[in-house]
C-alpha cells in the first residue's frame, strides 16, 4: 500500500534561520572565505536589515552565495565540517513549533517525510537525521578527499522535479499529500500536493498563494494563526 507523504523546505520554514547562512558566516569570520568576505558580508546583510529595497534580502542572499563560492578553490573539505557541527549544535532545536509539532503529529500517522533545501547537504542530512525524515535534498557541492571541485547540483533549483523523483523512487500516494514552504522557490512542490501550506511567506509566496487558495500559516512570538482561504480574502481557521 503506497504512503502519503509530507515535505518539508527547512531554512525558514523548519529552522528560525537559514543555515547556509549560518555556516558561510562562521567560515567568513573565522577567515577561510578570503580577506574581505565578512566585510562585504556584512555591508549586504545590513542593506537587508535596513530594508533599503523590497529585494534586499535576495541581494544579500546571492552574495553570500557568490562569497562562498568565490572561496570553494581554497576551501578545504575538514574546515566546512568542522563548521557544519557547529552550525547545527547550535540551530538544530531552534525551529518553529508549528512546523516541529507538524512533523511529529504526520510521523505518528505513517507519513513518509521528505525535506527538500537549498542548503547543504551536509546540514540537510543533519536536520533529516534529527527529526526522523525519511529522505531528504539538498544542495550538493563536489569534493574530492582534501578539495571542492567547483562542481554543483542545487537542491532549491527546480523542487518540483526533485519532489516527482522522490515521489517515484518511494512510491509514494499524492493524496492527502501536504507541502510546506516559506518562499516562492517552494511554490512549484507545493503545486503537487493535495495540502499546500504557505507558512509565513515571503511577499511573493504570499501572492501565489492567494491566487491558488492555498492555507497560509504565520507563527509570530508564541502565537500561530492559521488562515483558510474564504472568497477573496482570508479567515482565521
């Protein structure tokens, strides 16, 4: 008999921040990503913080993402897991309620949870492994013993053929499927499930979300409000 499942994206739907972020910052201040990486890290950050621009935090995404790549040639393999360990000892337990009870309630109803995520995939195997996922994606960067290669395959690139390749491989039952994602690079996976759940998202996940009926989920301090679509607008469920 064919499992229903759930997926999961992790960074700001699970945990309360984006580990990729989280580890390129420690290598950034412990020196390995180059002289001026936690600077210019810095300035991008506090553009995102200042709300300079709608695309701020975008902006400040794509150059940590280029300030780390820029670093992979004299990056070595033994310093990124060193900060892996530390980025999850840290982050591993500081999740939302609403996504960590989610989890736990779907596991005891013979769910098979898949967790599909832009971050590495170190820290993505990490998080699967902490919360009892069954399969899980993630950003995948080439390394030989002692070097990246420079080569990548990206976990948040295309989420829908990723989920139907994982949706194939376990077999697994659409119906009463259920997706939940934080941004619009989610909304493609969530297009394939019975249950797609926007939580707290981001202005264009929101948009999607409103044009397709989608629930929509914000979790603000100790507070989860859980919206229903209702005609044209939204009601608290």
């Amino acid at each position: 008999m064919k499992k229903p499942f759930a997926v999961f994206d992790i960074d700001g739907t699970l945990i309360r921040w984006q580990l990729y972020h989280a580890v390129v910052q420690k290598l950034a201040s412990a020196g390995h990503l180059g002289p001026d990486a936690l600077k210019t890290l810095h300035n991008a950050r506090m553009r995102w913080k200042n709300r300079e621009h709608k695309e701020a935090f975008h902006d400040y995404e794509r150059t940590l993402i280029q300030t780390y790549e820029d670093a992979l040639p004299d990056l070595k393999p033994q310093d990124f897991d060193t900060y892996v360990e530390q980025v999850i000892t840290e982050y591993k337990d500081q999740v939302y309620t609403y996504t960590r009870d989610l989890i736990q309630s779907l596991k005891k109803q013979g769910y098979m949870l898949l967790a599909i995520s832009g971050s590495h995939e170190e820290l993505v195997r990490a998080i699967a492994m902490h919360y009892g996922f069954d399969d899980f994606v993630g950003t995948q960067y080439n390394r030989t013993t002692d070097a990246f290669s420079g080569e990548k395959k990206l976990g948040s690139a295309d989420k829908k053929s990723i989920l139907q390749q994982l949706i194939a491989k376990h077999s697994l039952n659409t119906k009463d499927s259920i997706a939940v994602g934080d941004s619009l690079s989610d909304a493609a996976m969530m297009e394939l499930v019975d249950k797609p759940i926007a939580f707290n998202p981001d202005q264009k996940l929101y948009s999607r979300a409103r044009e397709s009926s989608w629930n929509i989920v914000i979790e603000r301090k100790n507070v989860i409000y859980e919206m229903e679509p209702h005609g044209t607008t939204y009601i608290l469920a």
